[in-house]
C-alpha cells in the first residue's frame, strides 16, 4: 500500500496490569503499543499477513471491537449470496488475523472478509487491487461497554477478572486490544480523505439501528447490487439483533463455549444504543468527552449516544 508500513512480524505474549492488579491476557508487537488478543500462534500469523493474496471481488468489513462486525459481516453475506439465509460459518472462519493465509486461499470466491486491524496492517494486495472496504464506526462509550463485558466474559481467554472501572482505566491509556481507539479512528479517516479513489463505505452502528432497510440498500448499492426490497426486507429481518442472536447462538456457541466464563457464550450481549448511561459514572463521561474533544478536534466524525 503506497504510504503504509508492513507490520512488525514478532509479538509477545504478556499480562497488560491495571490499576487494580487485575491483568489481560494479550500479544503486543514488539517496538509498539498496538496489542492483539491471544490468539493461537499469533505470532506466527502475524508473519504471515502482510503477504494475504486478494481477489479482484473480495469484500473486506473492517472496525475496532464490539462495533458490529459480527452483524454487518452477516448482512455482507446475505447481499452477496442474494439470499436472506444465515450463512453455515462463524465470522471468525474468514477473520484475517486469526486464521492461516491458507484456510482464506480455501474459501469460494466472493470472500467476504473481516478485521481489526488498522489501515496500515491490511495487507498491500487489498489496496493495490481497490478490494471493496466497509468500514464501521460505533459510538465509544456503547462499543466500550461491550468491550469490557466480551473481555471479562471470556475468561478463559483472556484472564481477566478485573472491574469496569479498571477496564475504563485501560481503555483510555490504549492498553486493549487492537490498541489506541482514538489513533484507530484518525488512521482510517486519514486513510479516507487521502486516498479518495479507494471504494471505502463508511457505516454507523447507530444508523443501521435506526433505519436498517435504508442502511441495506446502500450498501447493497455500494456493492454493486440492483434494487431487490424483498431481499433487502428479508434481510433486514434475518439480522435484526433478537433474530440474529437466536438463529448465530448456537452455530457460535459449539465453537467458542470453553472460551466464556462458565461455558456462558455472551457473542450477542444486548446490541442497544445508550446501555453505556447504566455503565458510566459522571467522573467516567466527564473524563472520556475531554479525551474525544482532544483527540479528535479535528475530525469530522460524529457519534450518536442515545435513539
């Protein structure tokens, strides 16, 4: 990618400590503050990314966690088969930076993909080629939330048994996964205004909640597909959040349940906008919107908190 730098190719596994003693389990890139979770062989993936070979018609959906990649990948998936039906995978089968090059070189064209990464860690192939990227954005005080339920629900995954108010603490030193929120949203809206010639559809969790059937369509647009309301209704449907957690549970459940605290799987928590008011203290939202008008006084992103 012209400008962008490949990645550091070593990683450590280390215990990131909060305030309150209590520690993540997580890899770090050596020489930087960007953090992964632990997945298996990390390190060794990580060598191997930069050289990920795209195809001319591969859809890529890209966001921080707990954003709603799960949802929006399954939405893709269903305007790409032209069919309102869940697809038999789990999203985290065709996640860049948890599976092998060769296990995404196996799946059947179109491939529509998923990350986390930053834009200078999405392998130069997908740019070079102008592969399709819908990239989503959630209000941070909903996505905070829900990052600080998955990691402590994932116990065995994580390790961690730590507070809210120690996760908030972390969070905001940009010592969680996938590093620096605020330097995470400035690289892709950097990225986006420099490269206007990249097909780069920018979607809002808080828009697809308020309006899915208008939020379908364009991106069906987006992605080259024709009117079809009927498809787009059924999808609208298939993915809403009480039908999506019902249908996806168990096909995700049989993977991932010695992953969560008590065998609980917690993939699907509550998908509301505004659950951060029973979340946050004052102290919290004071100190979080002072970081924000800093941090982003130049952006031109705008977040909506509550429906």
């Amino acid at each position: 990618m012209d400008g962008v730098k490949r990645p550091e190719t070593r990683a450590d596994l280390v215990q990131i400590k909060d305030p309150f003693n209590q520690t993540v389990r997580c890899y770090r890139v050596q020489g930087t503050d960007i953090y992964f979770p632990p997945f298996p062989n990390l390190d060794e993936r990580l060598k191997q990314f930069p050289d990920i070979h795209a195809r001319n018609d591969d859809i890529l959906v890209c966001g921080y966690p707990k954003c709603g990649t799960h949802w929006i990948w399954e939405v893709v998936s269903m305007i790409v088969q032209g069919e309102a039906s869940y697809s038999p995978a789990i999203k985290e089968s065709v996640m860049m930076e948890a599976v092998s090059n060769a296990s995404l070189d196996a799946q059947p064209s179109p491939r529509a993909l998923n990350t986390h990464v930053s834009p200078d860690y999405i392998p130069s192939d997908f740019i070079n080629r102008r592969c399709k990227i819908v990239y989503l954005l959630r209000n941070p005080k909903d996505m905070l939330v829900s990052m600080y339920n998955h990691t402590f629900n994932l116990l065995p995954f994580y390790g961690y048994e730590g507070t809210w108010a120690g996760y908030f603490e972390l969070f905001m030193e940009g010592r969680v996964d996938y590093g620096d929120w605020f330097r995470y949203v400035r690289d892709w809206e950097n990225l986006i205004d420099a490269r206007p010639d990249l097909p780069i559809h920018v979607l809002y969790y808080e828009d697809m909640k308020k309006d899915p059937l208008a939020q379908i369509r364009k991106l069906a647009e987006f992605l080259g597909k024709g009117e079809n309301l009927e498809l787009y209704r059924g999808i609208m449907d298939k993915c809403s959040f009480k039908n999506m957690k019902q249908a996806k549970a168990s096909c995700d459940d049989e993977v991932e349940k010695a992953d969560w605290r008590e065998g609980k799987p917690m993939m699907y928590r509550k998908g509301e906008v505004g659950d951060w008011k029973n979340w946050f203290t004052v102290s919290q939202n004071e100190r979080l919107e002072d970081k924000l008008k800093r941090e982003l006084a130049s952006s031109k992103l705008r977040f909506t908190y509550v429906l």
